[in-house]
C-alpha cells in the first residue's frame, strides 16, 4: 500500500507563490500595487521570508493561510502599526469600506482625522472613562478645543455613525 506523503516545500516558497497570487486587499478590496503580507496581526517583510527556510506540506500550508492576509500599505498601517487609545480605528475603517460607499480616498481622509483626534486626546490624557461615557465622542469637541476644528467634527460624526451601526448591528 502506498501511504500518502505529501512533498515537502520550504515555507518561504508557499509565501512566495502567496503573494504572487494576491490582487486585492483582504481588507479593503483595494487592487494591490505594493503588498504587506501579514500573519497573525503581524507584517513580514521580504528579509524576513527569505529566512522562513522550514520544510512544510501543503496540509500544514493550508492550515497557516488561515491566519496570512495581503494588505494594502494603509490597511496594514491601521492593522498593525497603530495602538488606538480611544477610538476603535480599525473596526471603524472596515465599517466605511463595507457599509459605506464612499472612495478609498474619502476613507483615508476620516481615518487619518480620528488617528490624529485619538493622538491628542493621548497626548492630553483625556480620561478613558469620560470617553466611554454614553453622551459619545460628540461630548468632546465642547471639552477639546481641537476637536472642534471642522474636519475633526466631520470625522466624528462618521465615528458616531459608525457607533449607531454597530449598536444596532
Ligand atoms: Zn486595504
């Protein structure tokens, strides 16, 4: 009888052939020029698949893609590299693509708002409590000066919307 033994490839070679056959973002759909591959929420680099050099077969192969995503620079970015303190950026960014209709662009735009609102709220210590507290994030442009700059109140609103919808979800 002939047992099944599957061929044994190195990871880095699976990794290779991965990337090859992404064409859009997993997370926003977006058509991948440039390509962050990442793997349990974190970015592997290119240095870093040369190195991957264990023998794997295709069942534990399959096993891992479970846990590997191509992204886009930006939606990598969101995922990886950024701590939110207060608001939940990256929940809030799959709302606009998945439940919105707006641009990759527009999308950007309300992203970067809130990341920069959320670092001067760190910046200022703004109590987390406070921020949990059920008037919203509305409550804070009477109480930051900064949050009531117009494209700061813009990205709020949509934050809140987004809030709603998930409440409601
Ligand atoms: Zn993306």
């Amino acid at each position: 009888m002939l047992a099944k033994v599957g061929k044994k490839r190195p990871l880095s070679r699976y990794l290779k052939d991965f990337k090859h056959c992404q064409t859009h973002c997993c997370q926003c759909g977006k058509p991948l020029d440039r390509m962050t591959l990442v793997f349990r929420g974190q970015i592997i680099n290119k240095e870093a698949i040369a190195g991957m050099d264990q023998l794997i077969d295709d069942t534990v192969w399959q096993s891992l893609t479970k846990e590997l995503t191509a992204l886009c620079r930006f939606c990598s970015v969101i995922s990886c590299n950024s701590e939110p303190n207060y608001f939940d950026i990256k929940a809030f960014k799959q709302y606009l693509f998945e439940q919105t209709a707006m641009s990759h662009s527009t999308i950007r735009e309300y992203v970067v708002r809130l990341r920069r609102l959320d670092e001067i709220l760190a910046a200022r210590n703004y109590p987390h409590d406070k921020f949990e507290h059920p008037t919203g994030p509305q409550a804070l442009i009477e109480e930051i000066p900064d949050a009531g700059q117009s494209n700061y109140r813009i990205a709020l609103r949509k934050y809140d919307q987004y809030l709603h919808w998930q409440r409601n979800f």
